[in-house]
C-alpha cells in the first residue's frame, strides 16, 4: 500500500477516537475559532505590529515536522552568504528547560539548547554569524534585538505564519504531501484549513528525493487549489518542490564527518515528531540497528532514559542532529560515538530557486529600516 494511504488519517487521538462524532464537532469548533481570528486579524489594522527590520516569516499550516527549520537555515545561509546582511533568527524556543525569559545569543556566541531550545541552539549552531532571539513573545525579543543589528538586517520568524501579532514582508509556507489528506485538529493534524493558504507568498511542498513524482503532483494541485480560491484577487503565491537529502554522518563530539558511520550495530535513538523519515533512510547507509528507541518530540533525555539501552555504550548510537544537540549533554559524556546524520534540502527546479532566493532578498529593500 502507498505510504499516504497508510497515513490518510493519522491524528495525534487514539485510533479509537480520531474519527469518531465528538472529534469531528471538536474539529470543527476549532476551524470556526481559528477562522474568526484570521478574520479579525484580516479586518483590523492595529491587531498586528510592524518591526523594525522587514521580517520573513517560515511557518506551516501542519503541527508537527514539516521541514521548517531546515527553511529557515537554507534562506538565512544565502541572505548571510550573497547579501552580506545581518539575519537574525526569531524562535519561540519550544522546550527549553530552564528561564522563559527572553535570550538573545549573538553571533560567535556559543547557544545553549537549555536557555534557547534545541532547534534554535542547532540552527546557532549552523548559522554561527546570525543573531538569534527566543521568547515566548517574539516581539519583545526582536525589540531587544533591533538596536544591536547592522542597518541592512532582517528577521527570520521561525514557525511564524500563526504569528499574526507580527507583520511580515514574506510569508513562506511549507508543506508536506499528505496536505490533502490531513484534518483538523484534533482529529488531524492541521493548524489552519487549506484557504490560509492564500495568505501565503511562497508555498513550499517538501519531501524526500524518492518521492518527488508525487511531490509534484501535490504542487500542481496546490496550485489548482489556489488559483480556484484565489479567483484572480492576489498574485498567485510561488509553489516549489524541495527535496530532504542526506547530506553526510557527522561526530557530535568530533566533528568528524564521513559517508557513514564507522560503527558496527549502533543503537537509534530519536525524539523527534516524525522519526520514520531519518529510520528509513539508515538501511541507504547499510546500517542495521542493534534497537530503535524512540522518544516524543523535543524529549528531554534522561540518564535513566538512556541507562536501558543496553548496547549503547558499547556500540554507540546514531541520531538526529536534532537529538543531538540534545544528547551532547554533560549526563551522556560516556556515550563513547554519537553520529547524527546532516540532512539538507535543494530545489528540484531551479528557476523556482531563483526566484524563491531573489524574493528573500528583495525585503531588505522593501521599505526604509530604522
């Protein structure tokens, strides 16, 4: 059976419940709610604030992994690279353990998954001449932020396309094949319904190489979608494929980078929202697991939690760079190899890249900074 198929109705309820009656009502009563805040926010002006630098939103319309992050990194990697700006990356810093007080983290300064979360420590981690601000009220950081930017800077809203408080010059959305097929939540996994789309300035369909035949069918029926929702009343948002490629194995303590790991029949261990993608992939490598150990997403390990699987220590594990921002914690210093695999993200059509590329670059001359 087709792996969408298996996946048409997956929902975070029990199987038991995710189609039933009451689901269903709960769904709906969530799509009307959600919809009255976009009207809201749609009609009245002063709902939302403008920033001081232009800011480029990347968020979804799907709770879960939908290649968010990897965007946020591919955007502020070419702004940094080819348009010597200051990029400054604002997160909500989801499951940090210690103060919800706003941090700022400058660029060379080394991030913290404690105080920042682990995918803002990892993109610092990535993106070490970038700015990055983590709050629960990204205003505020990037108020924090603003005087300390160069003049030709611009924010990065990572998970933004919620975020209506604050105003965007761009607005990129990322999606994933099963878009057509995902409900609401609770009964599904949508944030908002398929017509927030039209919201959107860039729709991005994202999937594994493998499976680009269907991705694109999937973009051709965005399209459709939005040309029909749209009725001639908004330019239609740009639609592009980019493909999750791995990129290579990299020693979390080391540094140390190869094609695969050098490692026997290490254990998986993952905390991820989708983990199927980065365990489907380790048979490419020739690796076969001595156990596969998977924990929720942004799991806080625990010396306990990693005290059981057996082979550990003596064999090492193979991870998500994800988990292993996490997993390099001081508790877990005698896991003797820790490899996570790399992944990137291309354009499957290069004039999409371009013209995705020169849209992030035109905000810093969208309006007049400062």
């Amino acid at each position: 059976m087709d792996e969408i198929n298996k996946k048409k109705h997956e929902s975070p309820l029990p199987s038991a419940l995710s189609a039933s009656i009451a689901a269903r009502l709960l769904s709906y009563a969530y799509s009307a709610a959600i919809n009255t805040r976009n009207l809201a926010y749609d009609s009245i002006n002063f709902l939302s604030k403008q920033l001081d630098f232009p800011v480029i939103s990347v968020g979804g319309i799907r709770a879960g992994g939908t290649g968010k992050t990897p965007v946020v990194q591919l955007i502020a990697r070419h702004l940094i690279d080819h348009h010597k700006c200051g990029v400054a990356v604002l997160s909500r810093g989801y499951g940090r353990r210690s103060s919800k007080k706003n941090v700022i983290v400058k660029p060379g300064e080394p991030a913290n998954w404690e105080r920042t979360g682990d995918e803002p420590c990892m993109l610092h981690n990535n993106l070490p001449e970038s700015w990055l601000g983590v709050g629960a009220d990204r205003s505020a950081a990037a108020r924090l932020l603003s005087p300390l930017l160069p003049d030709r800077s611009v924010f990065l809203l990572d998970d933004g396309f919620q975020r209506r408080q604050t105003r965007r010059d761009l607005d990129i959305v990322c999606l994933n094949e099963e878009v057509f097929d995902d409900r609401m939540m609770p009964a599904g996994y949508l944030r908002e319904p398929m017509p927030a789309l039209i919201r959107a300035d860039v729709v991005l369909v994202i999937g594994a190489q493998e499976r680009v035949n269907k991705l694109i069918e999937v973009s051709k029926r965005i399209n459709e979608y939005l040309s029909t929702a749209l009725k001639s009343t908004k330019k239609l948002p740009v639609t592009a494929v980019l493909l999750r490629y791995p990129d290579l194995w990299v020693n979390a303590r080391s540094g140390e980078t190869a094609p695969k790991p050098p490692m026997g029949s290490p254990a998986a261990v993952t905390g991820i929202a989708r983990p199927e993608r980065f365990l489907a992939a380790l048979p490419r490598f020739s690796i076969v697991p001595s156990g596969v150990y998977k924990f929720p997403d942004h799991y806080n390990f625990k010396r306990n939690d990693i005290a059981r699987i057996h082979n550990i220590y003596l064999y090492g594990a193979v991870t998500t760079e994800k988990d292993a921002v996490r997993l390099m914690s001081p508790a877990f210093s005698d896991i003797r190899d820790l490899w996570y695999l790399r992944e990137g993200l291309r354009f499957a059509d290069g004039e999409a890249e371009a013209r995705v590329l020169s849209m992030a670059a035109g905000v810093l001359d969208a309006r007049t900074v400062k």
